[in-house]
C-alpha cells in the first residue's frame, strides 16, 4: 500500500509549499500540494510535481566523479574525499585559506543548507560571495529606507482598495498569490499590473501599464509628482515619521511630467490614475525583482518605496510596498549553524562579480572553486567570461544532483540527495511565514549523500570533526534556539509539519523603522555611512539610449531574461523536452523592422556572445523588448547569460542582468 507523507517544496520560489507525497515501494511515485498548508490549500505547480521526476530520474549522478585527462572516472568516497582534504590543507598550508572560494547560489531552502558556510568558516574562512543576483539591489535599497525588508501577510492583501503589481510575474513565478489576486478583484479590489511585457496577470488587472524597462523610477517621481499637485500626500505621515522630504521635492522639481512620460512611454494621465490609486488608501503595492536588476535598480527601488511613503500606505494594513520578507529567515538562529566567530581570514567578492575576481585575485590566487547549490554556468551573467574563469581554476569541485554545465566543467563532482532523502525544515524569505518541516522518504540511490554528510567527513580529515559532530537533529534545533517562546520546537514541527514564525503581519505599524534616524528616510544615513550618496537621483539604466548612445545605436533592442514557467531556473529542463530548446521572444514593432515572424530562426547578438533560437512575436509587449526565458542548459542550445553583463547593481549588491542591449538579424535556412 503506498504511504501519503507531508512535506515541503525546497525550491528557490515565493510560494514554499507543503508537499503530499506518496511513497511505495520504497520510491516516491507523485507528489501533489497539501490540502491543509495555509498558502498552498492542495495547489501545486508544476515544478513542484517534478520533484519526483528529479528524485526518479536515471540521469542523477550516483558516483563521486573525477576528471582524468578530460573524463569522469568513478572515484570512491574515501578516495574523493581524502584527495580534496589535501588539496585544502595544503592550500592552508601554503597559501591562505581564502585561496578557496566558495560560489553557490540559492537552489534549496532548507536550513541545514547553511551549514556550508560552518564549515568554510570553521577551516579558517575562504572567499565568499557577497550581494545577490536575484534580488541584491531591492533588499539593499529597503534597508536604506526602511532599515529592513519586511513584507505583510498574505492576507492582509483583503484589507487593500488597491493592489499594485509593480513588475513582478505573479501568475508566473507566485501562483498563491495569484489566487489572492483574483479572490480580492471578486470582493472589489481594483488591480493594477505594470510591466513591460503584458503577461497572464496583466490579463486579470483592471488597468495595465506598459512601462519601458530599467525606467520605473521615473514612472514612480511621475506619480509623486501628481500627488503632490493634487495633495494627495500624506503630510502627517511625512512630517512625523520621514527625513529627507526636501531632497525629494528638489528632485521632483527637476524633471517635468513630458520628460517622464517620453522616457517610461507611460501616457501623463495615466500618471495621474496611479496618483489617485496611491491617494485612495490602503494601496498595497507588490514589488517584483526584474525591474531592480539594472544599473539604477536600487534607486528605482527606492523611488517606489518613496511613492508609498509619500502616499501614507506605510505601517498601514492593506499597505505596504512588498519585496522579499526577510523577518522569516531572521526568525532562525543562523549564527549557532554558522560560527561566523570562526572565521579568521576573509575576503568577499560579489556574486556578479565572481568571474572577474578569480580572474584578477591575488594574494592569494583562487586555487579551488566549490560550487554548492548553484549552477553559476548557466546562471551568473557574461557565461562566458564565468567559463574562462572556472577553467583557470586548478581544483573545481561542485557538489550537484545531475551533470550541469557546471559539473561538466569540474574536476571533482560530489553526488547530493534530493529533497525526499533527507530531513530539513523549509521557508524563504520572500512571502508567507511559514516554515515547513520535511521528513527524509527514501533511499538516496547509489552513492549519493547529503550536503551535510559530504561538510562532516570533509571536517573530520581537516581537523575539526568536534564542530560537525551533531546529528540533523541537533542542527535543526540549534537553528530553532530563540523561538520556545513562541511556542515553536521541532517536535511542534515535526507533528503539525508547518509552523507560523513570529513575524509582524503589517510591517512598520509601529513606525519604528530601523534605520540610523529611527524614521522613514527619503535620503538614506545608512548609504552616507557607507560613503555612498543617500539622496533619491534621477538614473538611467547603463545599457540603454539615455545611458549609453553608442551602444544602444549598435544593439538598439533591450534583453529581458525571465524566469521560466515550467522551471525553477535550471533544475527542470533536461526533464522536460518541450523545454529543450531556445525561444526568442519579440515585441512587434522588431517583428516588422527585421522582418521576422513566428518560427523564424535568429541570432542575438551583442559584444559579449550571442545566441541562436527561434522566434515568437509577443502580442503585447513594450516596444524594442525582447525576453528570453534563463536556465536553459548549454547542450539545448546555452545559457541566455552569454549575452547578459556583470555589472553592479548602483548601491552595489545586486546584478544589472535585464540591462541588457543587444541586436538581432534573421538566419537564413
Ligand atoms: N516558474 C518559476 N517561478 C519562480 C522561479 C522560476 O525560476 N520559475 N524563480 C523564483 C525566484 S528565485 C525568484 S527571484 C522569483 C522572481 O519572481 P518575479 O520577480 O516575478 O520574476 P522575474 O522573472 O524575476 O521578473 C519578472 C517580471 O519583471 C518584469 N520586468 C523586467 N524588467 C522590468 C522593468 O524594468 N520594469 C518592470 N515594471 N518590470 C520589469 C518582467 O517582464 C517580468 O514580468 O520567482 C521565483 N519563482
Ligand atoms: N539571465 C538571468 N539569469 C538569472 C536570473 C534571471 O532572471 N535571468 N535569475 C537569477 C536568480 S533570481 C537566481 S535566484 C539565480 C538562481 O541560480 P541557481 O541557484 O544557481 O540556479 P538553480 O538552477 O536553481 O540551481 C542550481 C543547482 O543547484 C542544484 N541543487 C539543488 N538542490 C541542491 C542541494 O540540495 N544541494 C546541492 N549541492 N545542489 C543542489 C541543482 O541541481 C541545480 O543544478 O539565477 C539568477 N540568474
Ligand atoms: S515551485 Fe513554488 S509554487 Fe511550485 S510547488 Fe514549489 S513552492 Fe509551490
Ligand atoms: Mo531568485
């Protein structure tokens, strides 16, 4: 008789749901949502389901891997583990332990996933990447004005008149919110979409916003500016809690409404219904990540933020400006897993930047790479220039569950358990508050072992076994210290498999922000301290006309990258053979200028790499746009990152990937 288990979805999502999975004969055979979780009342999507395809699947890697004269030979465990100990001995030894670099990313949100950095910091702290990818510029620009990134509860979005959905793909990338979109619209609740592409949420919003990419910050001094000259401001709001305020109004007053709509291709009036959408309190507005991967993307962050501000929808329920919910993550005793204490050398470099750093460091040199949870082939900017760089590297190890491109071009490759084979609890720090507990169901198959064990017997043959010498238990509730108060302990977990953390359902209502001056800052004292500049600036994005003339001469179209439907980045194309090859998405009018159509094959080009797929005409979406889905795997046709910069986002921590120009020409069959 198969058995139903409760689990959790480890996936690098919004949503982290509760899983019901049912297991015979030793094996998962489906995986389905469970009907009693809070946010995912029974719905799942369909990356969730494919983790039983990615437990199953024949391709897992089942061995340690070593590349001998350019192939993989199966390596015992003893031998894999002894020779990558003595390779980081001696490179303690004789060089500094920060010759070791540690790249990884977010691929799986289990907590014991932190337990890397334990280890690297317990041999003695290695180069770490700082930032984020995904979402570094957003959360940056929230703690300078804010002082923290918090977002309300889900259901707070029933106390709203107005929901703005200000660049995130909704129906896409967060499907419960999706169905708190479409019950709140059933109860009045008047929608608002604005992107640059009119995707499946735009099509349920009662009025939709084309906005030009990387300008969303003018869209947002446009709104401000309309509701100032109606009076729509918040004047309480802004004298009691803010500072900053003059800066903002010096600001507003150097650009003019015709400026701002020929730059965002947003029409003035509908400026001023947005201005009356925010007056209309509560406006609850819910930021996406696409629009703060850009040059200026912290300002535009911070410009938004500000319409909030200004519109008296903070600390106010049914309000907000909603990006990432980092309250959850903090709810967790992340410094007992990690010993930052132990750490006696450091060096960092940022995510986006890895590529050059093992290019260009020394003193010492990066000599071995350790990728965990990550696919940086495929999913850091300028592939490229992230190839070269790994191949420069004497040792690169990847822990992984299938051969990515990032495995193919390692030296070691470390096979790791799925989700199902092994227990953790789950959360992330975007969305809800719920922390889910996942049990381990089955067997890993072969030799496959998890993170964990692979950190402890690595410990044990460098020295300090004593810090990795406690059971998943132990770990697990080391990571939960703090939170009996609250009446939250793994046995609760383990028995009502998801637990509410204690986080604020409407962040800021105490209006006790947690920035230097305690308020709201329209200019930011925490950017001064970092000797940056904390007033709000007009900016344009680095790759387009305003930015950079020449080069949007050369490669006049804009490259947007989305996160793909039926995948979570790169984890489920090779499952899925639809998948298996590279669609360039166009807006019409490049249609008509090329003279392309639908099922056209053609080249996108810019000056760091290009890329061959076939063409779909958008029926609606920004003039001179382009998108391609990220995560395709390079024997599909290759990473959309060929052609994406790496440059930093302007407060310093998050990516530029969507400031993006790049050309494109037909191909001739
Ligand atoms: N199906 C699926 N879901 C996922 C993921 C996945 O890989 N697949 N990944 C998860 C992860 S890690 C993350 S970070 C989230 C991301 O969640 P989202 O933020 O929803 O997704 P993105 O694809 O990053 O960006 C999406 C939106 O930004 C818009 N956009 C791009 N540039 C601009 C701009 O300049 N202005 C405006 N207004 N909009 C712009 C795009 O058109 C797109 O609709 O999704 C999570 N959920
Ligand atoms: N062009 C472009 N690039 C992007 C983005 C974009 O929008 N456009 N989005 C960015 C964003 S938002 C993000 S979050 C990043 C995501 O970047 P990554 O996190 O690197 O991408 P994933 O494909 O989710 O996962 C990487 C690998 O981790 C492995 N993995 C899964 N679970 C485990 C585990 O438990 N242990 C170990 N050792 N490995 C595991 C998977 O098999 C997978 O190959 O990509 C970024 N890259
Ligand atoms: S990928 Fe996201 S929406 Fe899909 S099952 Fe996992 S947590 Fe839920
Ligand atoms: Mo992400």
């Amino acid at each position: 008789m198969p058995d139903v288990h409760i689990s959790s979805c480890p996936l690098n999502c919004w949503d982290t749901c509760g899983l019901k999975v049912t297991v015979h004969d030793g094996k998962v055979i489906k995986v389905d949502g469970d009907e009693r979780h809070p946010i995912t009342r029974g719905k799942i999507c369909g990356r969730g389901r494919m983790l039983e395809a990615r437990t199953n699947s024949q391709e897992r890697l089942l061995y340690p891997l070593k590349k001998v004269n350019g192939t993989f030979m199966r390596i015992s465990w003893e031998q894999a583990l002894d020779e990558i100990a003595e390779k980081m001995r001696e490179i303690k030894e004789k060089y500094k332990t920060t010759a070791v670099l540690h790249s990884h990313d977010y691929a799986n949100n289990g907590l014991l996933k932190n337990l890397d950095r334990r280890f690297f910091n317990c041999y003695g702290g290695v180069t770490e990447l700082i930032g984020s990818i995904c979402w570094g510029a957003g959360i940056e620009a929230q703690k300078w004005d804010f002082g923290n990134a918090y977002s309300h509860a889900p259901e707070d979005i029933y106390n709203s008149n107005n929901v703005v959905i200000w660049g995130r793909n909704v129906a896409r990338t967060n499907m419960h919110l999706f169905g708190h979109l479409q019950s709140a619209k059933k109860q009045g609740t008047k929608l608002v979409v604005i992107d640059p592409i009119f995707n499946q949420t735009a099509q349920i919003a009662d009025l939709y916003v084309s906005v030009a990419p990387g300008m969303d910050g003018f869209l947002a001094m446009g709104i401000m500016k309309e509701l100032l000259r109606l009076g729509l401001e918040d004047r309480h709001f802004i004298e009691t809690y803010t500072v900053g305020f003059e800066d903002l109004q010096n600001l507003l007053n150097q650009i003019t409404m015709q400026e701002i709509e020929q730059l965002t291709g947003v029409a003035q009036e509908i400026m001023k219904e947005l201005a009356l959408i925010y007056g209309n309190r509560p406006t609850m507005t819910y930021l996406g990540l696409g629009m703060q991967r850009y040059a200026n993307g912290g300002n535009t962050i911070r410009l938004i933020d500000a319409v909030g501000a200004l519109s008296g929808n903070i600390g106010i329920s049914g309000g907000g400006v909603n990006f990432g919910n980092l309250q959850v993550g903090q709810s967790f005793n992340i410094e007992a897993l990690t010993l930052p204490e132990r750490k006696t050398a450091s060096r960092t470099f940022t995510m986006m930047k890895q590529a050059e750093g093992i290019l260009q460091a020394t003193d010492p040199n990066i000599k071995m790479v350790i990728v965990t949870c990550g696919n940086p082939l495929t999913q850091v900017p300028n592939t490229n220039l992230v190839k070269q760089a790994f191949q420069s590297v004497e040792t690169v190890v990847v822990f992984e569950q299938f051969m990515t491109d990032t495995a193919e071009i390692a030296d070691y490759v470390l096979p790791t358990t799925t989700v199902f084979e092994e227990e953790d609890f789950y959360y992330s720090s975007m969305y809800h508050a719920y922390v889910n507990y996942g049990p381990a169901l089955v067997q890993a198959p072969g030799e496959a072992k998890p993170d964990l064990w692979i950190w402890t017997s690595l410990a044990e043959r460098l020295g300090f076994a004593d810090d990795f010498a406690f059971s998943r238990e132990e770990f697990l509730k080391m990571g939960l210290d703090g939170l009996e108060k609250y009446g939250i302990t793994l046995e609760k977990l383990k028995q009502e498999k998801h637990l509410l953390l204690p986080v604020h359902p409407v962040p800021w209502n105490d209006y006790r922000f947690q920035t230097p001056s305690g308020k709201y800052e329209f200019t930011s004292s925490f950017a001064e301290q970092k000797g940056m500049d904390g007033k709000l600036k007009i900016m344009y994005p680095a790759e387009s006309k305003a930015g950079n003339k020449r080069l949007a001469e050369k490669y006049p179209y804009r490259l947007l990258t989305i996160h793909p439907l039926r995948s979570n980045h790169s984890q489920h194309y090779h499952l899925i053979k639809a998948m298996q090859s590279i669609k360039i998405e166009i807006s019409q009018d490049i249609a008509v200028e090329k003279e392309l159509s639908d099922g056209d094959m053609a080249r996108l080009f810019n000056e760091r790499g290009e890329l061959i797929g076939k063409v779909k005409v958008l029926a609606k979406a920004h003039p001179k746009t382009i998108n391609v889905d990220e995560g395709q795997w390079g024997k599909f046709g290759g990473s959309v990152n060929v052609l994406t910069p790496d440059g930093e986002s302007d407060n310093g921590l998050g990516s530029t990937l969507y400031d993006c120009l790049v050309n494109i020409e037909k191909i001739n069959p």
